[in-house]
C-alpha cells in the first residue's frame, strides 16, 4: 500500500496537517463523492506538531470540492454585458499583458491594481509582490488578509517591532488561564480549540475567559462569560487592566526593564474604573473583577483573538490593549503565555512574511522604510528608487479608485470581493466600473466572475506545489498530487508568464516552485522572520518546521536520500529520529529582546472611540456578523460539499427573545435588515445566546447561494487608521417583520 500524501489543509490558518490518499487503495472500496465521482481520502495527519491527527469537517471534507464547478480554461469577452468565449491561454496573456502595457503608458503604473489571497502559496505571494512591487513599480498590492489580520500585524509591529505571534500551539497545553476575546474558536479554529478544551478539562485549577457579545460554543464551556456590549473591548481590556495595576499584579520588573511608556497607559486606565466600566461593558462588577483575578492569578495567561478584535475601526487599538496586558504582567516568552492572534486563512503569515499586503515588502520590511526597499532593489537587480515609497492601495482604496476613474486594470485572484467586501451594493457598482478586470481563479461561476472581462484558470491546492505558514509560524509543504483540471495553472506560473510577456524576462525565469522559494527565503536573511533554513526538500523529507530557522542553525543529520545528500534525517524513513528543529515549539521573545530599537516593547495608551457607527434613534440595533462550523467564508468550496450544506439551510439572524417580542416576530419569521447602505432578508432565530439590541448574520452566503441575504449589503467600509481593516463586524441596523 502506497504511503499517504502528507499536506496541510487549506482552509483556516490553524493549519492542520493532512494525509491524503489516492480515490483507490489496494485492497478498499473506491472512495466516491455522493454524486458517484472517485475522490481522493482526507485523515488528520498525526506527525503534524501543529494539528496531531485532528482535523474538522472542512479538512476531512476538503477533496469532495477539488472536481466542481472548475474554471477550466481562459475566457474573454469585451463587455460585462457579452458572454464569455473560450480563448487560448497566448491570448488571454497577450491581451491582459497590452492592457498592463497600455495602462502603464497613459495612466501610469499606479493605476494597475492587484487582490490577492491568503489562499495563495507563498511562491504565488512572492512572485506577485516582485512583479507587482519590483518590476511595475507599484505597490498596488493588497490580499483579503487586509480584511482579516490587517490590525494584528499592525498591533504586533507598533508593540514588539516586528509581526508574528511570539506564541505556539503547544502553550495550549500548558497555560493556567486561556483569555479568548473576538474569537468563536470552537466553530472557527476547531482544532485549536480542541486541543485547549482538552488542556481545560483535564486540569481543574486552568481558567477559560471568553468576551464574545454571543454565547457561543466557545463560551458554553467558559468559566467566565463576559457577554459585553459591540465596541466596548477596550473599555474591558483598559478596565482588567485598571484592576490588575490596584490588587497588585503588575510585574514592575519587567515592566522596568523590557518596556517603554507604561506611564502614559497607567495614565489612561486611571478613567477605567470597575464602575464605570461595567456600566459601559454591559457586565457586573463581580465579572469584571473575577476576570482581573483569573488573569493576575495565573502564573501562565494565554490570550487568543480573531476577527472580533481585528475588524474594527479601533482594530489596532484593541490588538495593542491586549498586548498591554501581557507586558504589564509580564506573560510572554515563556511557555503558556503570550498574545496570539488566531490567523484566518490559511497562508495570511506566509504573505506577511511576502511582503503581501500594500505597505509590506518580503521579509516583513515596509515600503516607507528607504533600507528596506533598497535592501530589495538591490536583490532584485533593479534601479535604486524603483520600488515606490508610499503603500498602495488597499482593498478598499481600489473600490473608490475605480469610483474614481483611477484603477485601468484590476486584477483579482483567489478570492470573492463581490461578497466578502464592505458596503456591497457600493462595491459592485464600483466593480461594474473598472475598465479591465482580470479574475484568475480555480472556480466558475462565482459571484465575482461577473464583473470579470478576463477569466484565468488556476490551479488550487493539491494541483500545484508550494508552502504554507500556520498561525504558530509553522510552515507545510503542500505538494501537487492531482493533475490541475482543463488548463489551470498556478498562480505563480500566470504571474511570472505575464512578466516575461512584459519583457521582465530572466528576473521571472524559475525552474519550478522550489526555485522561488528558495529566492524568496534569501530575502528573509537576517530579518525576524529567517527562514533561510527552510527548502522545499527540507520540508518533504523532514516534515513541516517554524520559523526563525536559520541557515546554518539546528539543520539535523546529513543523510542520504535518493535525491542526494541533505542535512536532515528523513522523516519518511526514521520518524523516531525527527530533528530537533522540527519537534522543538519555538516561541518569539524568550530573551525579552524585542525588535524595537532599543529592544524594549512598548505599551500604548488607547481610550476607547467605540463603534464607528453606533445605534441611534432611527437605526436602533448593532448587527455584528462572524462564521458558522464548517462553511468557508464565501463557500466557493464548502457550498460545494454535501455534507456541509446540509449543516445548514441557509443563512439566517439571531435575535433576543426581548427585542423579537418587542419588533413582534417569531421563530422562523421573516425580518427585513436595514442599514444606511443596503437591505438583506433573513428568517428570525430567536435566541438567549445573543445580547439585547445587538443581532447576528452569518457571513457566508453571496448572491450564488441565496437571494437577498448578503451579510455585507449591510456593513460599512469605516477603517482602523493604524491597520486599515474595516469594521466589518458592526452596524447599526432597523428591523423590519416582513
Ligand atoms: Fe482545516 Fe482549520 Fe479545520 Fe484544521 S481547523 S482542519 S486547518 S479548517
């Protein structure tokens, strides 16, 4: 029997290892879909340190979605309003390579605009990030992670000096008090949560604190549910932390000697009085305080945050407040403690560490910064000067420049803005205005395919190789092991084709994935992310490894294998004798030197500024929005798994049994949700789980998959000022029985 493809899934930024077998194994019945289709076999794999064999049902489910609904070769038309011909892939590249021409010449580069996707490998990141950035001197490069993670990089680089989680998946297992606000981590990051649910069960004295306006399956099991009001998280976090400075739990040793400005936040928190925060918070002093003794008690607190922190008009904010605790008690590097952002997709760090965000560059270097782009110049054989000093456009920076008449060529790949976006009715129109748009993507239709002139196809997971890196800097080599449907190809491949058509010819010359990855991890040397000792053969043979791993350092045995000689143990061959580097937990700021200049971390001092657009007498409700068990964002592949559309009817809005009597609804009947920007329609659940005056939607549904039920028709596109992420997470709303 053959061994299983070892991989990682690729739907969440947990990132859980996988092995994945072929439809028919010698000796077993063919593994068929419902439908009767032969499908490769999904386990959980248990040699991936990150997951241990655990996976949920989107990664168990994962190759049911690999064969449907493919793009399955390029597709032109001249207007939105024509169908789509089949054309060769010579003239879809011919054609979107003049048009980049074009645009360059009359309108400049800056008016080419790529969105891109934490669904991306890192080598597609990186080779769009050179072109892009390098060759086309814009730096209109955003992905979907702008609207993910966007205000935690920004918290982690204006507190430590640099992004990346300083935590790993193994302080689960031995934190004494689990701090989770702003993250439904049963239903979002199962096996995260798993895995901390376990710790939590089988040791009495390890607290579990969850601040989540619903009761939801994560604060079932909480000892502490802190059921707080929309936009109060900094009133709460300033108010622990008011608490933890007058029952004296502060660490002023550390805070002496690893960190800057605490004056200043002691000053701010002086207004966080338990009273007063209460009130505002919308929970009993009692809570408060206990929440403050869990934390203070606890030789070893873990805090976990997801979208409920980052998209936010104060995301950053929030993200530093968090931070703040943990250097006031001095609970990081050290195992069990430490802020931890939960990443959303499943490469968002690998395009962090590409550079693959507007203000970024690879190696996590900015644009502003003069060294750093001459660093890259110079690595990429260009001009000094040639990479622009000002960040380009962001997600939604492209919306309004292609209101604007700005933007010739947008070009998308490997995401859904026509759902996930803000303001959706705002960003259609837009979309319907932009003069070119090229879509490059695994599935046909989606809901962005319709403002498309071009469709590319491309290969998705299991169809071409590359890595990815978890949240806990963990980075997989997810190898091709199906042959990509019709004509797809990877992203990268399209990408680096297009430049050479541009005449970027040797810089975009790579003889395969391995290749790029290998440039791109020279761009890391010497930076907080170094992966220099990481290669694409390294992580066949000895399985998937975190970073910092450094060239030189920690590398294992020279074996020979048959193909050649490395410096590491086979895995494949030896599990017993894993190396060091890859069964080693690596944690950021053990020796409490950050990145900051002088090597102290800083505190901030944030009041909190509240819902960007609050209830009022004439929108009375807070809707927030967020993600259910087993759907993907906007279900381009879940919605195409049987067993996870049969979770779920459809969408659908939780709702107070107060606030239903008051509107006069009942189960199952229809309201009408109004914003100032839009009107979806959803069928009342009415529910405890959730607070007074404040309702939920579940995000997933586009236009594809139920009439007039789109989350984001509803959501506003008010950004944080640090981070740039929109405060998808709330509006404010009327309710109207239909
Ligand atoms: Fe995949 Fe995330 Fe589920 Fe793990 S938790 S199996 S990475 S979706």
């Amino acid at each position: 029997m053959t061994n299983p493809i070892k991989t990682l899934c690729p739907y969440c930024g947990v990132g859980c290892g996988l092995d994945v077998s072929p439809p028919a194994v010698s000796g077993k019945p063919i593994n068929r879909d419902k439908q009767g289709t032969p499908v490769w076999q999904a386990r959980g794999d248990r040699a991936h340190p990150s997951s241990q064999g655990m996976v949920c049902v989107k990664g168990a489910t994962i190759t049911e979605a690999l064969h449907k609904d493919r793009l399955l070769h390029p597709m032109m038309r001249e207007s939105l309003d024509e169908p789509f011909r089949r054309v060769s892939w010579d003239e879809a590249l011919g054609r979107v390579s003049d048009r980049i021409q074009t645009v360059r010449t009359t309108q400049g580069a800056d008016a080419i605009c790529m969105y891109g996707s934490g669904q991306f490998n890192t080598e597609d990141y990186y080779v769009a990030q050179k072109l892009m950035k390098g060759f086309l001197g814009t730096n209109n490069f955003d992905a979907n992670s702008r609207l993910c993670m966007s205000s935690a990089v920004a918290g982690y680089v204006q507190s430590f000096g640099a992004d990346g989680p300083p935590c790993c998946y193994d302080d689960l297992d031995v934190t004494d008090c689990a701090f989770l606000i702003g993250t439904n981590t049963a239903e979002c990051h199962p096996i995260v949560f798993n895995r901390l649910r376990k710790h939590h069960k089988q040791h009495k004295h390890v607290k579990l604190i969850v601040v989540d306006p619903r009761k939801t399956q994560t604060a079932e099991v909480a000892d502490l549910h802190l059921a707080i009001k929309p936009g109060t998280d900094i009133d709460l976090l300033n108010g622990i932390a008011y608490l933890l400075l007058y029952r004296g739990y502060l660490d002023s040793v550390f805070v002496a000697k690893h960190t800057n400005h605490f004056t200043a936040f002691a000053e701010v928190i002086e207004d966080y009085k338990p009273d007063v925060v209460a009130k505002r918070c919308g929970i009993s002093i009692e809570d408060l305080e206990t929440a403050a003794q869990y934390w203070g008690k606890s030789k070893r607190v873990l805090s976990m945050w997801s979208m409920g922190i980052n998209q936010s008009s104060e995301g950053t904010a929030k993200v530093r407040s968090i931070i703040n605790l943990h250097l006031m008690t001095g609970q990081i590097g050290k195992p069990g403690a430490g802020p931890f952002s939960l990443t959303g997709q499943p490469n968002a760090m690998g395009g962090r560490e590409a550079g693959g965000l507007s203000h970024l560059l690879p190696g996590y270097r900015s644009v502003k910064n003069p060294q750093h782009r001459a660093e890259v110049e110079q690595f990429w054989g260009l001009e000094p000067g040639q990479i622009s000093p000002a960040p380009g456009r962001t997600a939604w920076d492209m919306i309004t420049g292609m209101e604007e008449g700005a933007v010739g060529l947008l070009w998308i790949a490997a995401t859904n803005p026509a759902v996930s976006m803000p303001d959706l009715e705002r960003t259609k129109r837009a979309l319907l205005r932009s003069p070119f748009t090229v879509y490059q993507e695994a599935y046909y239709p989606t809901e962005t395919s319709a403002y498309a002139h071009v469709l590319l196809p491309a290969a998705q997971w299991s169809e071409a190789p590359g890595t990815m890196t978890n949240s806990e800097r963990r980075v997989t080599l997810c190898p091709q092991f199906r042959t990509p449907p019709g004509e797809a190809r990877a992203d990268w491949v399209i990408f680096a084709e297009v430049a050479r058509r541009l005449g970027f010819s040797k810089p975009f010359t790579f003889n395969g994935a391995a290749d790029v990855h290998a440039e791109f991890v020279q761009l890391t040397r010497g930076r907080p992310c170094d992966m220099t000792g990481i290669t694409h053969d390294r992580l066949r043979y000895e399985g998937p490894l975190q970073w910092p791993c450094v060239q030189g350092e920690d590398e294992g045995n020279i074996v020979q294998t048959e193909k050649g000689r490395f410096r590491f143990p086979s895995f494949m061959r030896n599990p017993q004798k894993l190396s060091a580097s890859r069964l080693a937990a690596k944690r950021l700021y053990t020796d409490y030197q950050f990145h900051t200049p002088d090597g102290r971390a800083r505190f901030a001092a944030h009041h909190s500024r509240g819902l960007a657009e609050p209830p009022d007498d004439r929108y009375p409700y807070v809707l927030t929005t967020g993600r259910l068990y087993g759907h993907w964002h906007t279900q381009t592949r879940t919605g195409r798994v049987d067993k996870i559309r049969q979770m779920y009817d459809g969408p659908f809005i939780e709702i107070h049994p107060r606030d239903a009597a008051a509107i006069g609804i009942k189960e199952g009947g229809w309201l009408d949700v109004r914003s100032r920007r839009g009107i979806a329609r959803f069928p009342a659940k009415i529910t405890t789980a959730i607070v007074p005056q404040t309702v939920f939607v579940p995000m997933h549904w586009g236009a594809l998959w139920a009439n007039k039920a789109e989350a984001n028709a509803l959501t506003h596109p008010e950004a944080c000022p640090d981070s740039l992420q929109p405060e998808l997470k709330a509006c404010a709303v009327q309710l109207i029985p239909v």
